[in-house]
C-alpha cells in the first residue's frame, strides 16, 4: 500500500475516531442494540457514514479515550493528516480494498481487457519487456505458463467494469508481480487496492516464494 493510501486511510480512521467520541450516546445506543460484533461494526459504519474498517477501530476504542486529553490529541493527529495530504479518501474511493475484487483471468472473456493493457503498454504479458506479439499469441502463450504453474493473471473488477489486471511470473525463484489500471480509472486507488488483494492470491498460488512488485513492462 502506498504511503500515501496509509496516511489516507490512518485520517479516515482518525477522522471516524473523532466523530465517534463527539456522538458516543448515539453510538452506544447502536452498539447495545446490536446482535454481535458484525452487526455492531455495521451499525457503527452506518452511523458515521464510514468504512467498516473505520468503524471496526471505533468499535475497538477503550474507555480512556473519553478523556478530554485524549479527545485533543486525535484532534490533533487529525490536524496532522490533513495539513500533509491534498486529498481526501472520498477521491481515491478504492485504496481500501474493500470493493475491489481480483478473479483468475480467462483467455476468451478477458481478452478485451488485455488487449486494452497490451494497446496501452505495447509491451508483452510475459514481464520481459518485449514488444508485444499479436494479442492471440500472447494470450496462448500465457495459457501455457498458467497451465505449467508458472504464471499467475487476474483481473481486477470494481462491481462489473474491469478496471485492471494483475499479472504474476515465476522467474528465478521469485513471482514478478505487475498491476495495470485502465488509464481512465487511474489515480483513485485501484492499483494499492490491486496490490493489497493480490498477497494472498499470489501466496496461494506460489507458497513460500518471494513476491518482488515491478512497475509495467520492467524487465525482471
């Protein structure tokens, strides 16, 4: 995750942290109602109009933070945040994760979405920094990578656009792992929530093998 995510998602906590104390009657009211601690994070979420996992860190505060002392000093953590960020988490909607979805890809149905990266980049699917082949005969030569355990490609999906890929090597006795974005959904996260989801697919994958991430069409 991006440095720059982190602190984004460490204001949005803060923020929620802040908010919380200052409505805390209205939000134990929410918590005492609630069934368990799932439905206590949803209702605390749905209170603030925060991210779950906001909500999980309010639901997670201790009594001590009552305190008018300790009321100041997130006020001014809060303070600190915003005077070092220019955004807000609202404009990088999906750094989080949280709506992100990777799903294995799939020669014929994804073929679009690599054709777009391939047209993007010009530069062959395999890491290698080549110049792209016709896409058939990358997308072919892909398949028997994947085949052989070799490779891993997903595609990413924010709710049924699929605004990316991630691709995944086996080379010298580490998985080389690229993220592409559609230049049009860039700058709004997608490649740290990419990132963030791809860990454990590619752990799953190729168990105990480093992962090294590479920036788009970098030769391993």
């Amino acid at each position: 995750m991006a440095d720059h995510d982190i602190a984004a998602a460490r204001r949005e906590i803060t923020d929620a942290m802040l908010s919380a104390l200052d409505r805390r009657h209205e939000l134990l009211d929410a918590i005492v109602e609630a069934e368990d601690r799932c439905a206590a994070i949803d209702a605390i979420a749905d209170v603030l109009g925060s991210s779950r996992r906001s909500a999980e860190a309010v639901l997670g505060l201790s009594f001590e933070w009552l305190t008018k002392s300790s009321r100041r000093k997130i006020a001014a953590e809060l303070e600190d945040l915003n005077s070092r960020l220019s955004f807000t988490v609202g404009e990088r909607p999906a750094a989080s994760g949280e709506t992100l979805t990777l799903r294995p890809f799939d020669g014929e149905r994804d073929r679009d979405i690599f054709a777009a990266r391939t047209e993007d980049t010009h530069t062959a699917g395999d890491g290698s920094g080549a110049p792209a082949r016709d896409v058939d005969d990358e997308i072919s030569a892909a398949k028997t990578r994947l085949h052989s355990e070799d490779a891993a490609w997903f595609v990413a999906v924010e709710g049924e656009q699929k605004v990316g890929m991630v691709f995944g090597e086996l080379i010298g006795g580490e998985v080389n792992v690229r993220i592409w974005i559609r230049p049009e959904h860039r700058k709004r996260g997608y490649g740290t929530a990419a990132l963030r989801q791809c860990r454990s697919q590619m752990a799953a994958y190729f168990p105990a093998v480093p992962m090294v991430v590479r920036a788009p069409g970098a030769t391993p």
